[in-house]
C-alpha cells in the first residue's frame, strides 16, 4: 500500500459552502486575529512568563493567580491543613508573606533579588 501525502489545498483561494456562502479562509483568518486580540487585550506578548518553560510558567502562574498549594490557599479554599499559618508562625503561608516577609525563605528572596524589590514587580516584572 503506498501512502501519498496529500498536497493542502490552496488557502488564498475561496470556498462555496453548499449554502452558498463563499469563504475567504485569509479574510476569515484575519477578522479571527483582530478578534482575539480584542478579546483578550490583557495578553502581554512581552510578559517575561513567555520566555519560561513550562514548570516556571505554572509556577508563577499561580503565584499570580492565589492558586497555589501555600498553606493560605489550601486552608481557606479547600479546609486542608489545620491552619493557614506558615511554618515560622509569624502570619498566614500567603504570596505576600512567603516571597517578601518570611524569614524562612530570606536566604532564597536574596540569591533571587539582591536588592529589596517589591512583590508586584516580582511577579510582573520584567526576566533580567
Ligand atoms: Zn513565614
């Protein structure tokens, strides 16, 4: 049995549905771009997320979001854990607290940021 590879049809080329409307698949593809985009206008092609594989995008991702497995989330959302309280007893597991205030995670805020840096520009601040 010999497997042909089939050519793909000419896209600039339009087609007639049987109902008679004709399809333009380039026009059609750019009124489907300008749509998205204003759709979802937010979407930052220059947001340093882009430039991280995956494990990191996740990561911050939900950093960003406040769906993160931290004590604060898992407690208040979900009721697991017997508390919200993080490990150093000092406020609750939050973004907040783990990536500005906790002195549990001093050492690594410091080999990431060498200068105090503040908690909206750690997660959307530009990859140096
Ligand atoms: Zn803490």
């Amino acid at each position: 049995m010999r497997i042909t590879k089939r050519r793909s049809s000419v896209v600039s080329e339009p087609k007639t549905l049987k109902n008679g409307i004709t399809i333009h698949h380039d026009k059609t593809k750019s009124l489907m771009k300008e749509s998205w985009k204003t759709r979802h206008s937010y979407h930052n092609r220059q947001d340093g997320l882009h430039q991280m594989d995956r494990t990191c995008q996740t990561t911050l991702f939900r950093l960003r979001t406040g769906h993160n497995r931290l004590k604060a989330h898992l407690y208040k959302t979900y009721k697991i854990g017997y508390t919200d309280l993080c490990s150093c007893g000092e406020a609750a597991e939050t973004v907040k607290h783990v990536l500005q205030d906790c002195q549990n995670y001093r050492m690594f805020r410091q080999a990431a940021w060498s200068i105090r840096t503040d908690l909206q520009t750690k997660l959307w601040g530009k990859i140096e």
